[in-house]
C-alpha cells in the first residue's frame, strides 16, 4: 500500500463508530463495569449515588456491602436492578438501561437517583481492558 493510500486510510476512519464497535463486541466488560461501580456506590459521572436517610438501614446496608461505604446508595439490595442492566448501541452511541427500575414495584429508581446511575466511568482498568480490541478494529480498517 502506498503512503497516500495509508494516509487516506487514516483520515477516513471514524473513530466515535470504532469505539461504539468496540464496546459493543466487549459489552460483558461494560456490564461488569457498571456493576463495579453500583458495588463502589458511584455514577457513572464518578460521583456518589446518593445517601441513605435512615442510619439504620444505612449500617444494615453497610454490613451487606462495605465496598459503597457507610451509608452510601448502592442500589443492590436485590440484585434485580443490576440483573437487568443492558446496553443498546446506535451508530455513534451506546445507551444503558435496565429492565428492572422499579423497587418493589413502585419506586423509579432511575428517577431517584438519576439516568447516570447507569453507564459507564471510563477508569484506567476498563481503558486497558477496551484497548486490545480497539485497536485490532484500527489496524483491520486500515490494512484492507
């Protein structure tokens, strides 16, 4: 392949899709990920997801998961939320969900504690682990 051909090749790429691609082939990574996080009791934005209101139920939580800190909103009391977590990707997107928002039938637990509940905050850990397949999808576009 000539160099104007390379160079070409390298402008036309779509790095956003690439990224998209890649998450998607690696969603097992995003879910675990997501769960990490709901374990640490933070958002996808990194900040905390909220605090408990009853310092009872705060300490009964805390001894069932540690990992949130005292007091801190996991939203894993049943698992049920963090089972139906999915991910749908578009084009140039993904958005994350869950098919179980409600506690006890009742409580959005999206609309308490915000959408960014879900989604993923992109740490060193879950960088390095996307890294490998990203770039095997960079160098298949560019080497055909």
């Amino acid at each position: 392949m000539d160099v104007g051909t390379y160079i070409d090749r390298l402008a036309a790429l779509n790095i956003q899709q690439i990224a998209v691609e890649c998450m998607k082939s690696n969603e097992p990574i995003l879910w675990r990920a997501n769960i990490d996080q709901l374990i640490h009791g933070i958002k996808s934005t990194g900040k905390p997801i909220g605090k408990y209101r009853n310092d009872a139920y705060a300490a009964k939580k805390n001894r069932m998961n540690p990992e949130a800190g005292l007091g801190n909103v996991d939203l894993l009391f049943k698992r049920d939320f963090s089972r139906g977590i999915f991910f749908r990707f578009t084009a140039d997107s993904i958005i994350s969900d869950s098919n179980e928002k409600h506690y006890d039938g009742s409580m959005d637990l999206l609309e308490a504690y915000g959408d960014d509940v879900l989604g993923i905050l992109m740490t060193e850990k879950v960088k390095f682990d996307l890294q490998p397949e990203f770039i095997a999808i960079v160098k298949n576009k560019i080497a055909l």
